[in-house]
C-alpha cells in the first residue's frame, strides 16, 4: 500500500508530517493522486499559521499519535467550548 493510500483514511486528523525540507504539527485536510494539503499549526499560540501542499515522493514520516498530538488536539478541543 503507498503512504498516500494510507493518509487518505486520516484527512481531517491532526499529525506531523516529515517531509523532505522539513516538519510539522498541523492537520491533513485533503490527499489527492500526488500532493497532500497540510495546514500547520503554530505551536505557541494553538493557531493555524498556513497551508502547505507537499508533493507525496517528498513525505519521510507521517506521525499520527503521540503525546505532543494528543496535547494539540486537547488544546483545540478547548477552544472549541469557548
């Protein structure tokens, strides 16, 4: 199974992504036939800092558990009932 088969079924979901130039905590919004679309997250202050489209051949990792995930998504969740 190819790595963007896999990520298909977590769109939607926070993750770190490791590409090829380099890394970050944000969520997968959409995995097409070549390219993913990323919207980082900015770790200091829990916001949305930009959206990146990375070519799939480029992805070395793709983490979606963890504690670091975990607090990210407990922060947003936070958010969410304010």
């Amino acid at each position: 199974m190819r790595l963007l088969e896999k990520l298909k079924e977590y769109e939607n979901q926070f993750m770190f992504i490791r590409w090829a130039t380099g890394g970050e905590y944000g969520k997968l919004l959409y995995v097409g036939k070549d390219f993913i679309e990323f919207e980082i997250v900015d770790l200091d202050n829990m916001e949305f800092s930009e959206t990146m489209f990375i070519q799939g051949n480029l992805i070395l990792e793709a983490s979606i558990g963890g504690c670091d995930i975990a607090r990210i998504i407990a922060e947003f969740s936070s958010k969410i009932s304010e």
